[in-house]
C-alpha cells in the first residue's frame, strides 16, 4: 500500500511538473512573439526615419543645384548688360530712344523668365506634394495587401488544425460582403423581434420612431467600429494582420490600454453571455407550449443538453451555414408571423386580441423605460461585429455589411411590431407567438422553425463569450479538453441563469438596459475618437475628425449613458417586483 501511494504521489508530481513546464514554455514562445513583433516594428520606424532622412538629403541636393543654377544665370545676365551699355554709349545721342526701348524689353524678358522660373518651381514642389501623397497611398495599399498575403500564407502553413472529430480547417478565403450581413443579421435579430410588439405597448406608437433612431445610431457606430480595425491593420499591420479571437478587445486595447481591455473583456463575456440565457429561456418556453409534458424549468436543462456539442465548435466561419440557414428561418416566421396576425385579426382566432376602445394606453414614464430598453436589446449586437469582421476576405469593406445588415433588420422589425401592436393593444404577449391560434398547424409550424432560428443564433452567439474565456484561461485555440470544458461549464452557467430567472422578457429588458448600451453607444465612438486623435506617426496614413462627426458620436454616448442608467434601474426595479413562484425554478420547479 506505501510503494503503491508513493508512486501515485510521484506519478501526480510528475505531471504537475510537465504542465508547468508546458506553461512556461508557452510563455516563452509568445514571450518570443512579442519581441520579434517589436522588432519588425522598430526595422519599420527606422526604414520610415531613413526614408525621410534621404528624402530631405535629395531635396538639400536640389535646393543646391537650384541656387548654382540662379546665380549662373544672374552672372550671365549681369555680363550681358553691361556689354549692351557699352554699346550704348558708343552709339552716341542719336540711338538714345532705340536704348530706352532695348530697355523696356531687357526688362520684359527679364520679368517673363523670373515667371518662369517661379512657375517651374511650383510645379516641382506640387508634383513633389503628389507623389508623396501618392507613395503614401501606395504604401497603405500594399501594407493591406501584405496583410492579406500573410493571412493567407499563414492559412495554408497553419493547414488543418483540429477540430470536432478532427474535421475542423483553417480555411482561407473570408465571408463576403452580402455572406457578413447575413451573419450581422442572425447574431442581432435572434429572437428579440418577438417582443417588439410588447415593447411599443410599453412605449406607445413613438417607439416606432426610437426604433428607427436606434438603426440609424446603430449603424453608424457600427461602421465607426469597422474603421477602429481598418486603423489599427493600417498602422500595425504585423500585429493586426492575422485574425484575431478577440477584436473587440483588441480595439479596446489599443485606445484605452489595460482599462480598455478589461472593459471591452467585460462587454464581449457579459453581453453575449445575456442575450444566449435568453435565447435558451424562450426555446425553453416554446417547447413548453408546443409540448407541455415537460415544465419550462424541465426544458431549460433539456435545451442545454441538446446545445452543448455543438458549442464545441471553432469561429463562425467553420459554420457559415448555420447561419444562413438561420437568416432564412428568421425571414421565413417574420413573414409567417405576419400574415398569421392579419388573419387571426379577422377570424377572431387570436388569444389576446383586446376589446373595442381599450386597446391602446397611455405610456408612462416606467414603462417608457422598459421599453425602451427592450427597444434597445433588440439591436444589441455590436459586440460581435469585429469578430466577423475579423473572418471577412477584404475587412476594409465591413461598413457595407453594416448598412446592408441594420437595413435588413429593420425591414424584419417594423412590420411585426406595428401590426402586432395595432392588433393587440396592451394587451399583447411578451411573445407575440403566444397570441396566435394553438390549434392552428401554421402556428405549430411557426413555433418549430422558430426554435431551430433560437438554437441557431444561440451556437452563433456563444462564440464570442467562450472565445473571450478561453484567452482569459489560457486555453489553446485547437479543439481539446480545454476548449470542452469552458465551454461546458459556460452552458452550465447559462442554464444554472435561465433556471434562477425563468422569464425572459425581464432578463431581455435588464441586459437591453446595462450592457447592451456600452458595447453599442457609447465605448464605439469613444475608442474611433481616441484612435483618431492619437500623436500621429510619419508613416500612418493622415485621418481626420470633422466637427460635425464629433458632435454625432457625443450624441450617441450621450443616449448609451442616459439610456442605460435610467433602463438599468427601471429593469431591477421590474424584477423585483416578481411573485416569489415566479422569480426562479429553485423555488417552484414546476409551476402551473
């Protein structure tokens, strides 16, 4: 019994010792990393001061040859007048009109070459300007290019790395333009148009106007978000080149420093981990009233059962079908949704439909808030646009991706939440499904295609939480036990979430209100300003921020900082107000 022990303890120490050799040696290879990185930044600062340094040296040289060249011609001219003088006195009195004239043209001549040469000089200094102005362009061109080049030679040494079931590949051709606003499109939308009609019965008909001031103020912090990145390829492109698993983090980084970066770690964990707890609490919810055997605390645990292998997965680009299968089913219920309303409206087959003259109330300033906020979660996905930005072939042309995505988004959103608001009153659902006919085989049909949109958008959405805590742990990028396990213990959380508040319009509304106002708002504008506004070096391309783009973005943080203290509180505030039964499973496992 003592030898066996004591080869056990020796057994444990001796892979104690291995891990923490492993360890030190993946500190000293990103240690070494590091360094060759700051070297390559250094050869590039001295190439750029030895440029500039020959630059300066040729135009001393001209400035030198130039002078010579005056003063020859000055000599020449000097010689050439006083000849015609001599002349002129030889001539006598009679020639003295003929010098006058000789004269007004020496002095014609004269004032016509110095014109010239100004004008040569002009000429010079502006094709100078130019082909500065052009070598710098060109040199932005070709550092993308590099980056380009380097991302794809890294692609194809990288090769396949593994995977689940081994299959996993580093594939390196990028999404584009129209297959980036396709996965835009599935991380915002997910679920939250459901409740939209709710959220106008909160607000009144003016959320429709708050909903299209949020696609407008989105958008626009969305493509200034996009330009954070082009910035930081442009001014270091061997850091940024290659992809990144953490890009908001790293914009955040580079403008703020390790203030920056715990910040942007906070939004990217906690504002993926909200919306996919919700996404899993709803998919819990429909299966209840699709098949109602098992409590919606009984399909939490279900659901995340069925979740689990498949958020073992690698980035979004080694499952671009998931999500556009999943933008297709999110059309495909927004259409279904839609004509379902207008002909329950009609039939007298909704469940909620309210009576004639009490339908609509008036807003107040509580439930404004609420609605708000939950007006808000439903384009809360600015977290994760880096990250498929960081997946695109050419990430330069993410705005339009961007602007194509919000456009989509808003065209899906409009229609359900005014007809399902005009039809219901206040008397609509947190989710609009629940007032369709339950009998109805379309309705059944609905809520099916909208289950596999809610497990869709949820494997797309986890991505960002568990790549956010793999760095944060360490864990290598290749599928393992690592990635198995932090993952694993991520969907545990959410579920341990879902079954602690089973409600998830009140988990929508407090993460619409606190989280989704920072990642989107308000750090956005304030990183593309910082970065802006950074001391310039000779060899980063020349940005500008006009007064007017400066004015829209405090606007923006102004509405993040507002919206989300007021939302935040009003939120808690709302869940508080619970009946006890309802507030969690660990109370009431199943409740009627």
């Amino acid at each position: 019994m003592v030898n066996i022990g004591v080869g056990q303890e020796v057994t444990w120490e001796g892979k104690r010792g291995q891990e923490t050799e492993e360890r030190n040696k993946r500190g000293e290879r990103r240690r070494e990393q590091g360094r060759e990185e700051m070297e390559i930044d250094e050869r590039t600062q001295r190439q750029g001061m030895e440029e500039r340094k020959g630059k300066e040296r040729r135009r001393g040289k001209e400035k030198k040859t130039r002078r010579k060249g005056d003063e020859r011609r000055r000599r020449e001219q000097g010689r050439e007048k006083r000849k015609g003088d001599e002349r002129r006195l030889g001539d006598g009195g009679e020639r003295s009109g003929g010098g006058e004239e000789e004269r007004r043209e020496r002095g014609v001549e004269e004032r016509r070459e110095r014109g010239g040469d100004e004008r040569r000089e002009r000429g010079v200094e502006e094709r100078k300007e130019k082909g500065g102005e052009e070598m710098r362009e060109r040199g932005v061109k070709e550092r993308r290019e590099r980056g380009v080049e380097e991302r794809r030679g890294r692609g194809v040494e990288e090769g396949q790395h593994q995977g689940v079931g081994g299959r996993e590949k580093n594939h390196n051709k990028g999404l584009s333009v129209s297959l980036a606003a396709f996965f835009l499109v599935t991380q915002v939308v997910g679920g939250g148009f459901v409740v939209l009609p709710k959220a106008l019965a909160h607000t009144g008909w003016i959320g429709v106007s708050i909903m299209v001031m949020f696609c407008l103020m989105v958008s626009y912090s969305g493509t200034r978000l996009a330009t954070c990145w082009v910035i930081l390829e442009e001014r270091w492109p061997h850091r940024y080149s290659h992809r990144s698993t953490q890009p908001y983090v790293e914009i955040a980084d580079t403008a703020f420093g390790k203030h920056g970066r715990c910040l942007g770690i906070f939004v990217v964990i906690v504002g993926s981990f909200g919306p996919n707890t919700v996404y899993l609490v709803l998919t819990a919810s429909l299966l209840n009233s699709l098949v109602g055997e098992l409590s919606t605390c009984e399909w939490v645990l279900v659901t995340a059962a069925v979740l689990l292998p498949f958020t073992w997965l690698g980035t979004p680009k080694d499952f671009w079908q998931v999500s556009v299968a999943s933008g297709i089913v999110t059309t495909g219920v927004c259409l279904t949704i839609l004509c379902e309303l207008l002909k329950g409206s009609t039939t007298n087959t909704l469940r909620h439909k309210h009576p004639p003259h009490h339908g609509h109330l008036t807003a107040t300033p509580y439930t404004f808030v609420l609605g708000f906020a939950t007006l808000l979660f439903s384009y809360g996905g600015a977290r994760g646009f880096p990250t498929i930005q960081n997946d695109m072939e050419d990430r330069t042309q993410f705005w339009k991706s961007v602007v194509l995505g919000n456009v989509v988004i808003l065209a899906l959103y409009l229609p359900i939440a005014v007809t399902g608001y005009a039809i219901l009153g206040h008397h609509v659902p947190s989710d609009i499904l629940f007032s369709l006919d339950p009998h109805s085989p379309t309705t059944k049909a609905v809520i099916v295609l909208q289950i596999l949109n809610l497990l869709g958008t949820y494997i797309t959405g986890f991505n960002p939480t568990a790549q956010g805590c793999e760095d944060l742990l360490m864990v290598q990028k290749s599928f393992g036990w690592g990635r198995v396990g932090v993952r694993s213990g991520l969907v545990a959380l959410q579920a341990l979430v879902g079954l602690a508040v089973p409600l998830f319009d009140r988990i929508m509304t407090l993460f619409g209100a606190s989280v989704v106002p920072l990642a989107t708002l308000i750090l956005p504008p304030l990183v593309y300003m910082k970065l802006i506004n950074m001391n310039h070096e000779p060899h980063w391309p020349q940005r500008q921020l006009p007064l007017w783009e400066k004015v829209v973005l405090w606007e923006l943080v102004s509405v993040g900082v507002l919206g989300g203290v007021v939302g935040t509180v009003s939120a808690v505030l709302d869940l508080l107000k619970l009946d006890t039964e309802k507030k969690s499973c660990f109370l009431n496992f199943h409740p009627s």
